[in-house]
C-alpha cells in the first residue's frame, strides 16, 4: 500500500499556502489537525487535485473514487480512515 509511504519530493503533494504531505498518512494527519486552509483545500477540491493524487501517485483508486465526489475535509477524513483500517 502505497498510501502510507513516504514518497519523493517530486511526488509530494503540495498543499497551496500550506503543508507538504509527503504520503497519505500526511494527508490524513493534516485533516486531523486542521493544517489546510479552507481557501486551499477548496482550490484542492475544485481542480480534483487530492483525487489524482491519491489515484495516480499514491496507486489508490478504490479511495480515489470515495473521496472523489466528496467536498468537506471531514468527509474526505472519514473515508480515509475507514480505508485505511
């Protein structure tokens, strides 16, 4: 599972004005603590941008399609979770 790798810096996601996750346990732990402004997580949300990330880089498309209709970081945190269990 790829998901909980850390990946190069070439493959890490960029967060507009905020973090760098570095995996996508980073990505979860930034939802978590409320490290992603709304203004970027809505940028993020709108160009689907955390969907290819997780389907394309992270090799995840079972989540990738969950979180991909999903607009709320609480949601996408929540299927998160329950994908990684």
């Amino acid at each position: 599972m790829k998901f909980k790798m850390k990946l190069p810096a070439e493959k890490q996601f960029y967060v507009q004005n905020g973090p760098v996750l570095e995996s996508g346990i980073a990505l979860k732990k930034a939802l978590e603590q409320k490290e992603i402004s709304k203004e970027a997580f809505d940028f993020h949300i709108k160009n689907g941008d955390f969907t290819k990330w997780v389907d394309q880089v992270l090799l995840e498309p079972v989540l990738a399609k969950k979180i991909g209709k999903l607009k709320s970081q609480s949601g996408i945190l929540k299927k998160i979770k329950e994908h990684i269990k």
